[in-house]
C-alpha cells in the first residue's frame, strides 16, 4: 500500500475511525495516532518515507493525518490509551517536536467536550509486571470497538 506513497496508506484508516465509539491503545515505543500532533507526525513519516524510498507525498499523508484527528473532539467517543514510560522518552523529531507532543499529550488529560471520555496513562520504566505470552506482536495496537 506504502509504494504509492503514505497518502493513500493513510486514507485507508479514516473510515474505520469514524465507525469507532471505543478506542482502546497500548504502545511501547510510538505515541498513538489519534494523538499526534502535526510535527511528531510529519517527523515519523519522513522517516518512513526515507528509510522505504517512498514517493514524496509527505505533506499528503500528514494533512490527511491530522484531518482524521477530529474524532477526538466529534460525537461520544470513548479512548483508553496505555503509554510505556519508553515512549515518552523515544525521540521522534527533535527537542521542540518532543516539547510539543509532550504537552499535547497533558491536555488531552483536560476534560473534554461533549461527553467523550479521553484517559490516557503511562506505565513507569522501572515498574514490574507480568509478561503474558502471545502470538501476536505487540509493539503497538489500536483496538477499536464499534
């Protein structure tokens, strides 16, 4: 899907958000996508786009990106998103991306609009915890629910 460039892969996924009232995530290395903000993602794509030799569309693909964003703040949503500390720490673009992504993931513990439910929460580094043996990997999902 990516060889034509990360528009189109990026223009695969609107549809199943919009259908989506329970958003679940865990990651342990990437803040989550409905949660990005417009550097960390448009950093993040120009480094997939350089390391696959993708077409330059990356300007596409972020604006896309970013325009799905809207189910965040739109209808009764619900998000429950899990962050390893790792992924607070793990640089995607520079210091002022970082910054900014940082502190757009404290606002989005503020109270929303419209009945929607946002909780995002981190798991500490040095916290012990029980590793459940799975086929799947698990370096980053969205569980969605309709």
């Amino acid at each position: 899907m990516e060889r034509s460039g990360l528009r189109r892969a990026q223009e695969s996924v609107p549809p199943l958000w919009e259908r989506t009232q329970h958003f679940r995530a865990y990651s342990s290395w990437l803040v989550p996508g409905p949660f990005q903000t417009r550097a960390y993602i448009e950093a993040l794509l120009r480094s997939i786009r350089d390391r696959r030799a993708l077409p330059d569309d990356l300007e596409e693909a972020v604006q896309v990106r970013v325009d799905k964003q809207h189910v965040l703040y739109e209808g009764r949503r619900r998000f429950a998103v899990l962050l390893e500390e790792s992924v607070l720490r793990h640089r995607i673009g520079g210091a002022d991306t970082m910054a900014g992504q940082l502190g757009h993931l404290l606002s989005l513990e503020a109270p929303c609009p419209r009945s929607c439910a946002r909780s995002p929460d981190t798991i500490p580094c040095g916290r012990h915890r029980r590793v459940a043996l799975t086929s799947a990997p698990f370096p980053y999902n969205v569980f969605a629910s309709a």
